[in-house]
C-alpha cells in the first residue's frame, strides 16, 4: 500500500509538468499578439518592442518556459492585463468563494445522489427505480442555466424568499451568516443539480451489478440478515463511487461559468469568463493551471482511496 | 407459523434422532420469467439421513442448483414460486420466519458454490470473511473467532494458514480458494452440507483433491451432504447414494452402484454411454439425440418421451409413475423392470 501510494505521488510529476506545458503554451496558442490585449493595435513600434522584451516574449520559447515555471514553482503566477493586481490575489479569492458553492453542491449533489441511485438499484425495476430516474435523468437533461433563472423567478422574484444574485447585500465577501447562506441556497441548488443525477446513475447501476453477483447469496446462504449484507454491499460498491464522486467534485470547482454568471457569484468560472472577454492571458493561464493541478490532485486522492477501499486495486 | 409446532420440535429429542435429517416431499419450484413462467422443479421427495452423502446427478438447467437453494429458501422471493415441504430436524424451513431462518443458514445447514472467486466477497480477506459466520452464530469475540478461523484453515489443509488467513480471494489459487469456501461452510459444525459442482471451476488435479477432502471431513464431522455434479465420476467416487435429475424431477434414485452399474430410466442409461468409462478407447461414444425440454413449455407426459430411444409414444401424454423396485431404489419409467441390464456399461 505504502509503495503503492509513493508510486501514485511520483505518477504526478511528469503530468503537472505536462500541465504547465499546456498552459504555458495557451499564450502562443490563443489567436492574435498576446500583447494586444496590454496596448492597442495601433500603439508605436518601439512601445510594443519595450514591452516584448518586458514581458520576455523576445526569449527563445525554451527559456520562456523555464522562466515561467520558476514564476509557478516560486508562487507568482503574473500580474492581471486589466487590474494590474497579482493574480494570485485574485484567484485565492474566487477559489475560495466557488469552493463555497462547490462544497454546499457537492453535500446536496452526493448525498441526494447516492440515497436515489441506492434505493433504485436495491429495488431494480420496481416503481421507486422508475420515480428515481425519471428523477435523475430531468436531472442531468435540464440545462442549469434555464433551472437557475427559473429558481430565480420563483424564488426571488415572485415569492420573494430568497435573494436573486450576489454573495450578500454588500455584494462580495462571505460569512457564516443566515443573509450569506441565503444568498447561497439557489445557485448550491443550481449546481447540485447534474452531479445528483450523474451520481444516482452510477450508484444505480454499480449497487445493481454488485446484488446480481453471486457473493451476496453467499453472504445470504452464511445467515446474514439484512443489514449486514448491506454493508458487504457498500463496501463493494465504494471504490467505484469514491472514483465518481471524485470527478464530479473536480467539475464543481471548475465553478461553472453559467451558473456564477447568472447569480453573479465571483468565483472561478465568473473569473475565467472575464478573464476569456478581457483577453487576461495572466489571469487566464493562472486560473487554468490552478483548476488543472485540482484536478491532478483530486485524481490522486481518489486513487488512494480506491487502493484503501479495494485491495485488488493495489496490485497495479 | 403455529407456536405450538417449535416446542413439539424441540422437546421430541428421541424420535427426532431416528427421523431423517431430511425429508422434502412434494417441492416445486418455478420462476417468472419474460418468456413465461418456468417449471424449474417439479415434484421433488427424498429423505436424507445423518452423515449420508447424496449426489445430485443430471445436466445444465435440470434443476439441481434449485433444488439446493430450494432447500435453504435462497431463491429470490419475488420472482420464484416454491411449493412443498422441506423439514430439516423435523422444522419446516418454509414456514419458519425469515428471522429464524437466517439462524440456521450457515449455521444447521450450509452451502460451497461453484465458483469460489465469485462466492466470496473481494474486498473481505479470508480470516475476515470466516469470523464474521462464526461470530454471527455464536457470539464469540472477534479474536475468538479468527482463532477458530484459523482452525479451520489448518482443517482444510491450507498450507501456510495463518498467512492465507490475512489473504483477499484474489491473492489465492483455485483450489486454495475453494477449500477456504469449505472452511467457511464448515465454520458452525453444520448438520447438512450443500455443494453446488464444488469441482466443476477446478483443475482436474485439484478437483480429486477437492472431493477427497470432502469426503473425509464428511466423515470426521459425521455431517450429510449433498453434492451437485454433472460429473458421472464424481458421483461414483463420492456418492452413498444417487439421484439422477432430468426437468426438475428425480428420474431415477438408488444407492451409487445400483444407479450407475444397472440404470433403470433410459436417461440414467443415456448419460452412461454418453460417458468416458473404463477403457474405450477405440470406441465412439454414444450422445442423447435432441436437447433437453423448455421448462416454460414442459410435455404433459414424461419430460424424456421426446429423447426416448425406447419410447412407443404412449409416455408422450401421460407421465409415468414412480416405479419402487426395492426400498430407496426408483426410478420414474414404464420400462423400470425391463430394464433390468439392458445396458451393457463397460467396467
């Protein structure tokens, strides 16, 4: 297990380089002189020379590289285009609001996922499997946007229960407050709504597929009663749905730039779209690369606890 | 169930020891499916007595899983419908709660499956998945139990025992993996033994093993046992006695040299020749013409009729009766007498 884990960890040098990479060369991917977005089109010659030599873009890619990921490794990921402010800065903040919304989502999502995905797959083909997935799929088919400005109708605007947009009153800045919690509800709600779904889905089938093999007779055939054969069944059925699970949580920090556009909740998906309009490549690159390397890390987490939960796991 | 039928088990300690461990009359057994509903068991008795090992004899789909099944009530209860008496140390198994019933699974009587790699859950280890019986049954501590777990390892002749105790299902061989099921369904001492073709996902070096194993615990814990097998050999190397199963009926039934040396139901006769005996080399074996019966479309007379070397056509409508050659020797033919060794078995 220990070796196992080790491996898994050295596993992610290599991609977290790869994902600098990637990053990195979103700069000369992307149409157009990343310096248009800093000066005009029309701006003088040598005013476009000083600042390509600024910002190193008259180095050799090679060593542009290296540079960058000395600026990465060392915690300075650029200033922003059009604030000037350190990106940093800004992505701690809007990370740490989206992780607000993510968790709340994730807490909804899972826990309503996995009751529904369960009792549809322990009683496969009866009429609660039927009510739990016409659930689940409404679930995943509605798109959110539309789900979240209906929410919004109802909700605030003609019951007038709960706030429409923003974090609070203020507009940014949370607490643990009952005015922040309001002003979280919908856009949790929003968001919890696919990973229920995608979540109930595969909780159906993995709990349908583990009653179905022959061990749980055999648990039966030992005189187990019930619930003790329902916890063989979740411990079989946990690997696969930590792996799920795992995913669905690196979806949600992404933020999603409908949903935070909608509620105008300033997390990451509302920074990568003004990032993407402004033409912020700092910021831009910044967000993508935290994003990427979440994910990077929540993949390794998940494939340690694959390996704690499944023993035939830790062989490869 | 009626209160009174317990303590009346319980107190008639004398004649219960002369009874039969087992004693099933009249068991059917069908299941809904898409295609109709299908007659998997129909019509099953037998007795069963302590320490006496029985082998169940017949082909794929014949009905002789259910019938083990049947006998613990593991089939599932919304898609199967099962009729008749069980009666194991004189309690009706279909009449008792489930809550009872979980008492004596594993514990009274208890099951070894085909297929160990399926039959045992992967994420448990071994020692795990033994203590957890023994504990489940009789209340001991856990470190109790991994004890006796170990034990019983050692029981199996599982080289290495203690190591294989913390070992997961996937981390053993085949045969490693079926005698930790046996051990495992040896954990409570029980009085009746269920083996479902125990050697059927083996090497043939391992199944001889396997079944002599068998064998011998069978003796030391004066336990009975019936043994599912498709495997004529099988039955003639373990078996006190036989019942051969065609389309959910015993067709024929006798101690093991009497059904295998004199068959007395063309089917019985059939699956002989159809088999590799003795020295026949040079010699083409014989096969059963046409395919067993659809179990959603059963033939009102005798299920074999159709594949029938002998038949006149008068068995086609009407089934044929037990036919009582001598106490415990039946078989279900109108030709039961006349078969009389009609066929010559290479020996």
């Amino acid at each position: 297990m220990f070796a196992y884990i080790l491996r898994r960890i050295l596993y992610i040098v290599p991609i977290a380089l790869g994902v600098t990479l990637l990053v990195f060369a979103l700069v000369h991917i992307a149409p157009g002189d990343p310096l248009n977005a800093v000066v005009g089109p029309d701006a003088p010659a040598e005013v476009v020379e000083s600042l390509r030599r600024a910002y190193g873009f008259d180095r050799p890619l090679p060593v542009q590289y290296l540079i960058y990921l000395g600026n990465v490794l060392t915690g300075d990921l650029g200033q922003s285009v059009a604030t000037g402010r350190p990106v940093v800065a800004d992505l701690g903040r809007a990370l740490g609001n989206t992780l607000i919304l993510s968790v709340g989502a994730a807490i909804v999502g899972f826990t309503s996922g996995i009751l529904l995905g369960a009792l549809a797959g322990w009683h496969r083909g009866g009429l609660t499997d039927r009510l739990a997935t016409l659930v689940t799929v409404i679930g995943v088919s509605v798109p959110h946007y539309w789900l979240g400005m209906v929410l919004v109708i109802v909700m605030a605007v003609e019951l007038n229960l709960l706030p429409a947009m923003g974090m609070a009153p203020g507009g940014e800045g949370w607490g643990f407050t009952t005015t922040h919690l309001k002003h979280a509800v919908l856009p949790v709600i929003t968001m919890s709504v696919i990973p229920m779904g995608i979540v109930a889905r595969s909780v159906r089938a993995t709990v349908a597929e583990v009653l179905q093999q022959e061990f749980v007779q055999a648990l039966r055939a030992k005189g187990l009663g019930r619930g003790p054969v329902l916890r063989h069944v979740v411990r079989n059925v946990a690997p696969t749905i930590v792996s799920v699970l795992g995913l669905q949580f690196g979806y949600l920090l992404g933020g999603s730039i409908l949903i935070e556009t909608v509620f105008s909740w300033p997390g990451t998906g509302f920074l990568l779209n003004e990032a993407i309009f402004k033409r912020d490549i700092p910021l831009l690159q910044g967000t993508i690369l935290m994003l990427g390397l979440f994910f990077v890390l929540l993949n390794l987490l998940v494939d340690i606890a694959q390996a704690a939960l499944d023993p035939r796991m830790r062989r490869s | 169930m009626p209160p009174e039928s317990i303590p009346a088990a319980a107190t008639d300690a004398a004649p219960a020891a002369a009874a039969p461990l087992l004693s099933v009359s009249g068991l059917t057994v069908s299941f809904d499916t898409p295609r109709g509903r299908a007659s998997a068991i129909n019509g099953v008795d037998f007795t069963l007595k302590r320490g006496e090992l029985l082998c169940l004899l017949g082909e794929s789909g014949s009905g002789k899983s259910v019938t083990l099944r049947a006998l613990m009530r593991l089939l599932p209860e919304r898609r199967s419908r099962v009729a008749g008496s069980v009666l194991l140390n004189g309690e009706d198994v279909y009449r008792l709660p489930e809550r009872r019933m979980e008492r004596l699974r594993g514990k009274a009587i208890s099951m070894v499956f085909q297929e160990p790699m399926l039959a045992l859950d992967p994420v448990y280890t071994i020692g795990q998945q033994i203590a957890e019986t023994i504990v489940r049954h009789e209340g001991t501590s856990a470190a109790e139990a991994e004890r006796r777990a170990l034990e019983l390892l050692e029981k199996v002749q599982i080289p290495s025992a203690k190591r294989r105790l913390h070992a997961y299902p996937h981390e053993m061989s085949g045969g490693m993996r079926q005698r930790a099921m046996i051990a495992l369904a040896l954990s409570c001492n029980p009085s009746l033994l269920l083996a479902d073709e125990p050697t059927t996902a083996l090497d043939a070096t391992v199944q001889m093993q396997i079944l002599l194993l068998l064998r011998q615990l069978q003796a030391e814990l004066d336990m009975a046992v019936i043994l599912v097998t498709h495997d004529i050999g099988v039955a003639a190397e373990t078996a006190d006695r036989v019942a051969v199963m065609y389309a959910g009926r015993f067709v024929e039934l006798g101690s093991a040299r009497q059904v295998l040396k004199d068959p007395r139901h063309p089917y019985t006769a059939g699956l002989l020749a159809s088999t590799v005996q003795g020295d026949m080399r040079g010699r083409p074996l014989d096969t059963i013409p046409g395919a067993p019966p659809d179990l959603t479309a059963l033939p009102p007379g005798c299920a074999y009729a159709p594949r029938c070397p002998y038949g006149d056509g008068s068995t086609l409508t009407a089934s044929p009766p037990e036919v009582w050659l001598e106490p415990g020797r039946m078989a279900r033919c109108v030709r039961a007498k006349a078969m009389a060794g009609a066929t010559a078995v290479a020996d």
